[in-house]
C-alpha cells in the first residue's frame, strides 16, 4: 500500500468527522432556537392572562419559564 494511501484515507476520515460535528452543531443550535421560542412564548401568554380565574395559570407559567432558563 502506498504512502499517500494511509494520508488520503486520514484526510476523509477528518472529513468525515467535520461533517458529522457540523451537523450536531447544526441539530443543538436548532434545538436552542426552539427552547428560546418556547420561553418567548411564555413570557408573552403569562403577560395576556388577566383575572383572578388566570391568577394561578400564570404563576406556573412563570414558574415553567423560571425551570426553562435555568436548563440553558
């Protein structure tokens, strides 16, 4: 087998392995976007709810929100 056989096999091995870290990157980035969405939308419905019938819905979504920001 010859020298440049051992480096070109390396060389997409390294590849490979960017390729593959891009696309976790890619995947975490897309799940971070999602738990900011989610944490925007608390905030904005724990903001609407009014009345004392709500009173009680919006201190858990608060508390939610709270749990959210914490995972980050």
């Amino acid at each position: 087998m010859p020298k440049n056989s051992n480096f070109e096999a390396a060389d997409v091995c390294e590849e490979a392995l960017a390729s593959n870290g891009n696309e976790i990157i890619k995947g975490l980035n897309e799940a971070l976007a999602r738990e900011y969405k989610a944490i925007i939308q608390y905030v904005v419905f724990s903001s609407t709810l009014k009345g004392a019938e709500y009173s009680l819905i919006a201190e858990q979504l608060k508390n939610m929100l709270h749990g959210s920001l914490c995972m980050l």
